[in-house]
C-alpha cells in the first residue's frame, strides 16, 4: 500500500509506537531531540498527570544524554526564578516551599506533586556540578506586571540606590492601582497616563549599565543582572498587554506570545554566555507548543510560540504535542475558581483523540515527520482543556480543527488519564477523586 492510499486510521497504526512503561518508550523522541536547541513538550490540559510525569521522564534522559540545561515552563518569571535558586544549590527552601510563589491562579499548575518531584530531581542532579554545568529552571510567562517592578527596585536597590529611586519614579504610573486589569482598563481609556515610556526607559538603562554592574559586584551577579533585566522586559510586555485587554485592536494572545519567544530566546543565549549549551526544554500547553499556522488561529490572524520558535530556530525546534481520549483532569469552572477534580468526557468521533483511540493501542508515541504520517496532515478537531473545563459546552468550549502532522513533529497519546494532584489537598477535591474511584 502506498502512502498516498493509507487513511489516518492506517497511518497512526503504521508508525505508533506502543509505550510499555520503560526506559525505551523515549527512545524515538529522544532521536528526534538530537542537535535540537529548543524541544518543546506540550500538553492537552493543565491538569494531567501523566503529561507532567512523562514530560519530566523525557526531560530527564535530555539533561544527562544530551545536555540540555534549562527547563522554561508556562509560569510568570519571578515565580519560577525561586525554583532556579533552589535547584542550582540555594539555601532556606525545599523542593515544595520553592513552588510558593506561584500563588497566582491556577496555583495548581505548578505547585502539584509531579513538579515537585522534578524539582527535588534538578537539585540533586545539579549537587556537585560546576555552577555553568547546573541545569536552571525559569518561567517564560508574563502576568507578573507588580512583581516584576518590584523586583528591578529591589536588584537597583543594592547595586545602585540612586537608580533604585529613579526606577520607583518612573513606574508610579503603573503603581496608583496594584491591580493589573485596572491599570490596562484606565490607560487604554485616557483616563490615567499609561506607564509605557517609563518602563521602556527603565529597560533601556538597565541594560546599558549592565556592563558597569558587573564591573562593580563581579561574575557572580551575572544571574540576578539577568534575571532584572528579564522582569524590566516583563514590565513592559505586561503593561502593553493589560492596556491592550481594553483596546481596540489589541490581540493579547500575540502580545503573550511573543514576549515567551522572546524570553526563550534571551534564555538561551543567556545559558551560552554563563557557559552552558543554551539548550532548552519547554513545559507549556498544545496552543502555545504546536505550530498555530496549522490550526484555526492563523485565520484569526494569531501566532504562537510553536510558530514562531520554527520560523526563528527552523530545524533547530523539536515541537511535541500530548493528547488523552478520556479520563480525569484538575481544572476549576470558572476563571479564579477553586481546582475541581473533573471527569473527562470522551473525545468526539471526529477528533484525532477519537481517532487514536478507535486503533486500541492504548498509550503510544507518533512520530509525524516520516512520509507515512500524510494523511495526518487532515484537519480534525483537537481538544484543548486549560484552566477551566466545561463539559456542558464542550464542542464549543474545548475544540478546534488543526492539522495534526503540520503542527507537531510528534505526539504522545494516553487513552486514559488522571488528574493532577495539587499540593495541599482542597477537601473537596480528595471527596471528588475518591466518589469517582468507588464509582469504576
């Protein structure tokens, strides 16, 4: 049979590769990673076990197989920059008290015990290490507008008071309110000066002086010289897209987006310069990971981190997406909602998970590069549960048509999966999971 003549159903049979639960199951991703510099590892929903246990297993074999030295997951900067001291050797944390700055909604993403089981993982690989050689843990995302000036005043507040000063002057205009949406909601309308140029200037001079600093204080400031020049871009990335929550034209997604790419890339190149690979591993979910020129995005005139990490890094970028049939997942109702423990309905009969799922083979990995993967280059639906999952509207809420073989490079599915389970077990959640399992 030619390929030409497989259907989907023959070509996921024909290159699925069956996940037994060991070592081996890597193997073929692992190929694909090699002389990458960027492999991204997606995932279905935000509360999935079983993709954040196997995307720490992969990221496992990449950091001691092939060097990789930094793991960047869709977290707010400052939050994770807790985790990076802890793992690289730092004092007064454990693995669990490093995650306590996520405290933002959904706290559970990150703070849950699959992660922290990666996390108490990096600091013990990293015990020993020379300090270039320790592998980091960074967040890529953007939300922190508050935390991230505040952090810039702190790091001028011990290497350069003066500037201290002037860095609280010039982001006064964002500080009247505390509260980021309020901001975007009064600079957009005119009704109070946006604090655009004031951080822009404070970005700019930042980096100028960047070389003086290290002058004064030695190499050994390099990390937290880079991690405020990090949260001044952050300022500004935040305050464009708070303001542009209540624009006109604004297109939040792209703004996001693009400051991830953009951190991503600083990331990597900041890792060369301290003497590591520059190679990193994402943590982020399918809409950001997968290629958005292959889904329903494009016509809606939206780019994503997948699409534009290919079109910087071209064959250098590995992008992998994950997906289940049915299952269990931890997601809340309602944007700023408690964390439910929810049942997964099965997947629609014309998605690709229904289509993975009609094959039986249950848990496997497939590659989408070779050229019996064709006929996967189909649009279907795909699902996508984020924060929130909503049953009752799930066509409308959860799925959209993409092409699966242009969009990834490869894809894990699980027919069945389980939730997440937070740190600090809610009650309610625990009562959840456990009616559930007496119920199978």
């Amino acid at each position: 049979m030619t390929h030409a003549a497989l259907t989907p159903f023959l070509a996921v049979r024909d290159l699925a590769r069956r996940l037994e639960g060991g070592d081996g199951d890597y193997d073929g991703l692992a190929a694909l990673a090699e002389g990458k510099t960027f492999v991204l590892l997606g995932e279905a929903t935000h509360g999935t076990r079983e993709f954040y246990r196997i995307r720490a297993e992969i990221s496992r074999r990449l950091i001691e197989e092939q060097h990789f030295d930094a793991v960047a997951v869709e977290g707010d900067w400052p939050d994770a920059w807790r985790v990076n001291r802890f793992v690289q050797g730092g004092d007064g944390d454990t693995a669990e008290s490093s995650l306590s700055d996520f405290e933002r909604f959904p706290e559970w993403m990150w703070r849950n015990h699959e992660v922290r089981a990666f996390v108490d993982w990096l600091r013990e690989h990293n015990r020993g290490l020379p300090e270039s050689s320790r592998v980091g843990f960074y967040g890529l995302d953007m939300y922190s507008l508050y935390r991230s000036a505040d952090a810039v005043i702190e790091y001028l507040g011990r290497v350069d008071p003066g500037q201290a000063e002037l860095a609280r002057r010039r982001y006064a205009a964002l500080d009247h309110v505390r509260e980021p949406q309020v901001y975007g909601l009064q600079a957009a309308t005119g009704r109070r000066v946006g604090g655009r140029e004031g951080a822009l200037e404070q970005l700019h001079l930042l980096r100028a002086a960047e070389a003086e600093y290290l002058s004064k204080n030695g190499l050994a400031a390099f990390d937290e010289q880079f991690f405020a020049e990090r949260n001044a871009a952050l300022v500004v990335s935040a305050e464009a897209y708070y303001r542009a929550m209540f624009g006109r034209r604004g297109n939040t997604w792209n703004l996001r987006d693009t400051h991830m790419c953009d951190t991503l890339f600083a990331l990597s190149g900041y890792r060369h310069r301290r003497g590591g690979s520059g190679r990193v591993i994402v943590w982020a979910h399918n809409s950001h990971v997968g290629d958005s020129r292959a889904t329903e995005m494009h016509a809606r005139r939206e780019w994503n981190l997948g699409q534009l990490v290919r079109e910087q890094a071209g064959e250098n970028a590995l992008l992998v997406g994950f997906t289940t049939y049915t299952g269990s997942v931890s997601a809340a109702s309602e944007w700023g909602g408690e964390v439910e423990y929810k049942w997964v309905r099965p997947a629609l009969s014309d998605s690709c998970e229904h289509l993975f799922h009609t094959t039986r083979l249950d848990r496997f990995f497939l590659p989408l590069r070779e050229a019996a993967a064709e006929p996967l280059r189909e649009s279907m639906l795909e699902r996508a549960i984020g924060v929130i999952y909503l049953p009752r509207t799930e066509r409308a809420s959860h799925y959209f048509d993409a092409s699966l073989a242009a969009q990834f490079d490869a894809v894990f599915h699980l027919d069945e999966t389980e939730a997440v389970e937070p740190l600090g077990l809610p009650h309610h959640w625990q009562t959840a999971r456990t009616a559930a399992q007496a119920v199978r």
